[in-house]
C-alpha cells in the first residue's frame, strides 16, 4: 500500500486491520515517496510501533504516485502473489482469507472484492461513469475492471511486463494506476473476477481525509475514459473482449 502526507497520521488504522487478519500476510509493505516523508523521523510514532509486529515502510527515490502501490512490491517480488489495499478503509478480518482461497478457485486470474463492469456503447467502451459497479460474486471476465479500494489480489505473473515501464506509465497514466492495470491485465490474457458477494457491508472509511480529489478528477473530469481510449489505442486492445462478455 502507500500513503499520502495528508492520511499518513490515520493510515495506521488501515494497517492495524491487516494485523489482525484471521489469515496473515506473508509481509505488509508501506511505500511512500521520499520526496513526500523525507524519512522515518518524520512519520507517526503511532504507525512506527507497527514495525515490532511485522510492518516494513520504504521509502523510494521515485514517486509514481498511486502506483507506488503496487509497482515496488511487484517489482521486487515477481513470483509472489501480491495484494493490494487503499489507505482509508478498514478492512475486514477475513480479507486476506477470502482472496487467498479464492486465488486458488480461479487459478492464475485477478481477484477483486470491488469492480466495474466494462459496459459497451456499440462498437465502443461507454464512459467511465456508466461502467456499473458490480454488487455480486462474478467468474473471471475481461470485461470486469478491479477496483484497488476493495482490495485487490494479484497471482504472480498475471500482469504484462510492460507494467514497469516507467516512460509509458508516467507519460501515459501517473493518476489512473487502477486504469493501467487493467491494461496490463488484458495484454496477458488475465481476467478479473469478482468477489462483492462475499463482502455486503460497506468497509468503514476513515473520517476526515477530505475529498479525493483524485477520484474526482478521474471519474468527473473523464480523466479514466481520455486514458483507457489512449492505451486501448497504444496496445492495440480487442474490444471484442468487452462485447462479448459484458452482454
């Protein structure tokens, strides 16, 4: 996970619940950009406790924004199965358990306890905002898009290796991380399976963060729609995918 300076004295709530997981972690990676946090003597005692109990914090030199989420960890550990979370949910206590059994069920694909479906205006995808956001359990399908706040569970190698090129990345998705995975995954043949049944109740969110202005940017503003027409163009997708499964 990572963190910005403004959540950074309350993400140790986010990181607790994931200390008490029924079923542990093999390691709980906080990334944050050291352009942002300097270094430890500038972060809470509060999330500095949790290093006793198996919390490492690393600090990069490069700030990919959102995807220092994902990119660091998987980079370092290409053959393991990484999960990743937001930091202002709480998360449940059988998260971990849930996505690890269900990695086994649907070997090799992405699960995901929140997606959107890919919804379709002909020929072509419809914009963002009109993706439905999936209330239900639902098998592996190009055509579901995984949402990263929710939780999201990557086996090793689901993922194109054009995920580390960083010149694209920044050129092409800084802010949309959730965007350009999806890409990666279509790229690999890997779909997306959902796992909103098994989570009814909404995961607390974390008081007093303020707006994010990410998401509204992304979602609102059509940053999310601008970037998936940029890399479906780039990588040459085949829409085909979405028309067929999303019907």
């Amino acid at each position: 996970m990572t963190t910005k300076p403004d959540r950074i004295h309350k993400v140790w709530m986010v990181i607790e619940s994931i200390l008490r997981q029924k079923v542990k972690p093999d390691g709980i990676f906080l990334c944050l950009a050291r352009e942002e946090f300097g270094d430890e003597s500038n972060l809470p005692r509060r999330l500095l406790a949790l290093k006793k109990r198996g919390l490492q914090i690393i600090f990069v030199a490069e700030n990919l924004r959102p995807h220092n989420k994902y990119f660091y960890a998987m980079s370092s550990f290409p053959k393991a199965a990484v999960l990743t979370i937001d930091d202002d949910k709480i998360y449940p206590y059988h998260l971990v358990g849930t996505l690890k059994l269900y990695m086994e069920v649907y070997k090799g694909q992405i699960c995901s306890v929140l997606t959107r479906r890919i919804e379709m205006n002909g020929s072509l995808p419809e914009k963002y905002v009109h993706w439905n956001l999936m209330k239900d359990n639902l098998t592996p399908s190009h055509a579901l898009l995984n949402l990263g706040v929710g939780g999201v569970l990557y086996p090793p190698g689901a993922l194109h290796k054009d995920l580390f090129d960083k010149e694209q990345l920044k050129n092409k998705a800084l802010l949309t991380d959730d965007i350009w995975i999806k890409i990666m995954a279509l790229r690999n043949d890997t779909k997306v399976a959902s796992l909103a049944g098994l989570f009814k109740r909404p995961f607390l969110s974390l008081t007093g963060l303020g707006k994010d202005q990410l998401m509204l940017k992304n979602i609102q503003g059509g940053e999310n729609d601008a970037v998936f027409k940029n890399l479906l163009t780039l990588y040459d997708i085949d829409l085909n995918k979405f028309m067929i499964e999303s019907a």
